[in-house]
C-alpha cells in the first residue's frame, strides 16, 4: 500500500454572517457532497470565514485614522483608513514601501498589512484576522468533536507572501489537535548519518497542500486533509514562530 | 463531485548512482505499487535523487579550501571544505553567523548552504542541487513522455527555511510543463470586488504538499500529485524569482 493522503474541497457553505456557528455548516456540507467527516481528518478552514463568523469585519466609514497612520497613509499611498485598522492590528512596521506594509502582528505573524484584506467583503468593509486563530481553532475542533464524536485536527490558514519568491503560499495562522512540527533529530538516515537539526514545518505544508484546491475566490473555504499522517497533540501555532534572537531577517 | 486530488508517494526505488537514468525506475516503482503513472499526474521529485543520478556529489577529502572559505569558515564554524563547495555555488552571501550560511544561488534561490548537503550521502560527500534544475525537470518530463506516451508535469524539490516562521517546507527549485503562479488580477470575487494583485505561488504549494509522504529520510523521494488543477505550459521556475528591485528583504 503507497504511502497517499487526499485533499478535499469542501463545497457549498453559504455566505457566513457573524455569529454563525460554523461547525455544523462544515459538518453538513462534507456530509451532503459525500465525503462526511472521518476519524484522522484534518481540516484546513480559511481565515476569512473564521473571521467573518467572529464578526472582524470593519467599516471603514467608521473609521477615524490618527495622524500617525494618515502620515503613513501618504508615505505609502495607501487608505489612511485601511493604515489605521491594520495599525490596530501591528505589534511593530517590519518593513513600508509604495502600497507595501510588511508588520509583525500582535500574534507575532509577520505579513503584508497584518492580514487584513478587503476581497470576498461588502464593499468599504475590512476583514480582520481572527483575535486568537488557535483559540478559534481550538474552538472548531471543540464543536466539531460535539457534533461528530470525531477527533479531529485543524489548520486556520491564510496566504502569505514570502522574501525572495513570487507569490503567495498557503500558511497556518492557527491550529489545535496536532504537532505544527516535525522533527528529524538525531535520527539516522539509510547512509547511517545523524540528521542535524532537520525539522520541518508539517502545518505549513498542509495549509499548502489545501490551498489549490480552495481556490483565492473563497468559494471553497474548508478543505478535508484526509490520510495524511500528523502527530496528535494539544499544541497549537506558536512552534511555528521563529524566536526573534535565532532570526537574521527581523 | 468535489473537487480533490490526491497525493501518493511512489516507493521502492533503488539507491541513486550518478548516471542513472531515473525515469524508467519511476515509471517502474510507480506500476509495481499500483498506481501507474497517468494521464493528468504532476510528479514532485526530491532533488536528492536528480542530483546524485546527475553525478552533483562531492567528496570532501579532494577539495583545497580556498583562503577566503578558510577564513569564513572560522567565523562561522563549519568545515572549511564544505564551505568552499557552498561558496562554488553561491553567487552572494546574503547573511552569516555561527553554524549558519544564507546565500543567493546562480541560479537565484536564496536558501541556506546553496543547498549543499550532507544527509542520505556517503560519509565525507557533500550533495550539490542539480546545476540546471530547470533542464533537470525538462529532462525528466521529455523521457517519462517518450516511456509512457504521458504528457506530465514536473516539479524538482528541495526543502528551504524561510525568515520569521520556524521549519522548513518543501519548496519547488526547478519545474516543467506548467505555470508555476496562478494569478487571479482583475478578477471578481463574489462579492464583486476586483481582486488587486493576487498571485500564488502552486509550484510551492503543490512541493510542500508532497513532502508529509517524502519523510525527509528520503525513502519516498518521488511523489504523484494526481488531480490538481494545474495549467500546461512550457514554463520553467523563473517565474517563482522575485525580481531584486522589488524585494524589501535582499
């Protein structure tokens, strides 16, 4: 038997309003496109409907920028409003340039404009990163084992971009139910060498693994890990940051 | 139907020496197992296996440190042999410090160690990434096609840290026969936004998916991505570069 894992799009969620209890909708629609949730599975759920269920959404003609981010706003070219809620949302501005603002959020993320984003929103409107994505992530599993009997994992995952290569990729922001690490210390490798310090970043590559087939328009914002193998754990995504004092890019 | 696809390790391939020519062993490994190559697959191969079938293989008793590789090689101590072989392959030294190396390829990648290293190779041999990935995975495709009348895509992987998260993830250092970015510019999201400026990377995405079978131990060191979406093209991994003028992080 080869060693294979599937990845399935979950489809035909509605649109998520705040307050909505997102487990069951997730439930019911694996269940209807037939491929119901099962022991081992590990969600992949996107940001963006977490959010929403949260109620992160921001008007921005609500908003009052301070100076500081109406400053910003015009060194950057970008909406002094929109500066301000992602101000709001930013431990430290890592790096600014024209339309760019690279910030280390209050979670310690570093990400173009703290992860707010205003695609898949009413127009004027900001979608926020969740308060604590491994609380909600917790929270998920809380509910999805209450409502299945199941034990599952699952990723919060929103795209990032990355130094030196185009593009953006899939990423854990949140977690619950599973080791976001994997490594390789101190084993041997078949030539009979002690691997170094090889660990490797098993939550990233399954919200990567996820992503092709969510597609950015959000149509399809879960996706069922099936098969693949992870390490059960109450852990959640703070092994995934990098200690400042080990980082040569801050 | 949900849209899914799977990932399936192809197992059973013999050890690599240089001159080998991998592909019938893949299309071999792929059959005895039960899951012959087919019609639509993406295949992720580790860069371990092209570089010693290509014959990048070290020994380190044969090199002569040069004086600057002595030197630096103090300042951050590593060996001072493979130090010299890193720097053969490096283009610019982008950060140092003790025990550690990141450089920018000449081939542009900016990873630790140009990508030299030392696991799953005999003792004392250094493993070099393949000199022309790209024409690696060019090759590959052009002879799995003639063995198999299958027209494939491929990926040559390698796993690379990444500034700020801890852990490395399986990432794509050579590709042929698709577009490594999808781009969703100007596109509408449902709620009639255009979307700015939204690129992913799924070269990377669909690397890293293939990496929770890989197992860094590198006994699976071929993987079938088997119904992704992915768009055909004669297209290669410069794509994935970001252009030096538009990177905050150089």
């Amino acid at each position: 038997m080869p060693t294979r894992y599937e990845v399935i799009g979950v489809e035909g969620l509605p649109e998520i309003a705040p307050g909505i209890d997102l487990s069951p909708l997730i439930v019911e629609a694996a269940r209807r496109q037939g491929t119901p949730l099962a022991a081992g599975d590990l969600l992949v759920v996107s940001q963006k409907i977490v959010s929403k269920a949260e109620g992160r959404l921001v008007r921005l003609d609500q908003i009052r920028p301070s100076a500081r981010a109406a400053a910003l706003a015009v060194e950057i070219d970008r909406d002094p409003r929109l500066v301000e809620v992602i101000l709001g949302e930013t431990r430290r501005i890592v790096r600014q340039a024209k339309g760019v603002l690279i910030v280390e959020t209050h979670h310690g993320w570093i990400c173009a404009n703290a992860g707010v984003d205003q695609s898949n929103v009413d127009p004027d409107t900001a979608c926020l990163l969740p308060v604590d994505s491994d609380a909600s992530a917790r929270g998920l599993r809380r509910r999805l084992a209450e409502l299945t009997g199941l034990t599952l994992a699952v990723i919060i995952a929103d795209t990032f971009g990355r130094p030196w290569r185009e593009g953006l990729v899939n990423v854990a922001v949140g977690l619950a139910g599973f080791e976001p690490i994997v490594s390789y210390l101190g084993e041997t490798d078949p030539a009979g060498h002690v691997l170094q310090a090889t660990i490797l970043a098993v939550a990233d590559e399954l919200a990567s693994a996820a992503e092709p087939v969510m597609g950015k328009l959000d149509r399809i914002p879960v996706v069922i890990i099936r098969g693949a193998r992870w390490t059960p754990a109450e852990a959640d995504s703070r092994p995934l940051l990098r200690d400042p004092s080990r980082d040569l890019f801050r």
